[in-house]
C-alpha cells in the first residue's frame, strides 16, 4: 500500500526571532494530500497553534505565527524563546496521516555562547593555561547543549534534555557575567 513518508527538518539557526522549518518529505503520487498543516506547542503554553503549510515548503516561523507576540506583527519581531515546542505534521482532515516532532530551540543559548567566544583573546599562537581553560569550559557547555538536543529530539528523554539545557545556561550566565 502506497503512502507518504512525511518528514520535517527543524534546524538550529541564530537568528532569534525565527524558527525554520525544511519540508524533507516523500510524497506518494497514489495518494492524496488534503489541509496539510502544522501544529506548534511552544514551551510553557499548554495550546498548539496551527499554521496553514505548503508541501514542500521551508516556512519562516515567527512569535506572531506561534501567538506568541499578539500586537505590531508587521513592525516588530520579538524573540522566539529556548525550550522544548512540539511539532505536528498532519496531511489529512482527521490527521491519521502525521509526524511528531519533540524540539529543543537553542538559539538564544547559541547566540550567547558565541558572544562569549568573540570575547576570548585567542591568536594563532598557543594561548596562555587561563585562556585554553576557558576554550575548554566553552567546549564543554557546547556538548551539554549537543548532548541536551539528542536527549529531547532523539532519545525522547524530555526532563533529562531541559536538565541539561538549563545547566548549560547556568555556565554560560556564569561566564558572560562581568562583575559576579
């Protein structure tokens, strides 16, 4: 029996008012595709929001998109929070024919880690031991985040994932914080 084997690619991307999302499905020409859609839950809100969707598309998703940011959509991008958003696919009226999705935006993480690094004074030397220990720390948060991904997108493992991504968090405050 022919059917679609429906996959989405959610991408991590540094731009913080965005969320990507590729359409890298195999759509089957002997069957049908009625009301495709996508379905958001965003962290902390406990509805889905749900957004019209083209096969074969890579839609822009933004904080209005998610009902997120509710006032000045057309002047103002406010930022799409980290955390866990589970995503729907559904292809038919009665989304029989569907793909889940768990995850886990990083990007505000991402964005901060990345300003810690413009501020390491590395050259094309061997660097003193305070600033190889500080690469190394960098390192390390880097996989927590890696590591917290593969948790909640390909383990399922939720609780672990957040646990994770919320201790690299902590690092990188701890190391971006100036006067502590």
């Amino acid at each position: 029996m022919a059917n679609h084997k429906l996959s989405l690619e959610i991408p991590t991307v540094t731009t913080s008012c965005v969320m990507k999302i590729f359409d890298t499905s195999a759509y089957s020409a002997q069957v049908g595709i009625f009301e495709p859609r996508v379905r958001i839950q965003a962290p902390g809100y406990s509805n889905s929001v749900e957004i019209g969707f083209t096969p074969n598309s890579t839609p822009s998703i933004t904080a209005c998109d998610l009902k997120i940011q509710t006032t000045d959509c057309e002047t103002t991008y406010q930022n799409i929070p980290d955390g866990i958003y589970k995503i729907s696919y559904l292809v038919d009226p009665k989304g029989v024919v569907k793909v889940d999705y768990s995850h886990l935006r990083i990007t505000c993480a991402l964005n901060l880690y990345e300003k810690i690094l413009c501020d390491v004074d590395v050259s094309d030397c061997d660097p003193p031991a305070k600033v190889k220990d500080k690469l190394r720390e960098l390192h390390l948060i880097d996989m927590y985040l890696q590591a917290a991904k593969a948790k909640v997108e390909t383990c399922h493992e939720d609780q672990e994932g957040m646990t994770l991504f919320n201790y690299a968090v902590k690092l990188l405050d701890k190391m971006n914080c100036k006067h502590c």
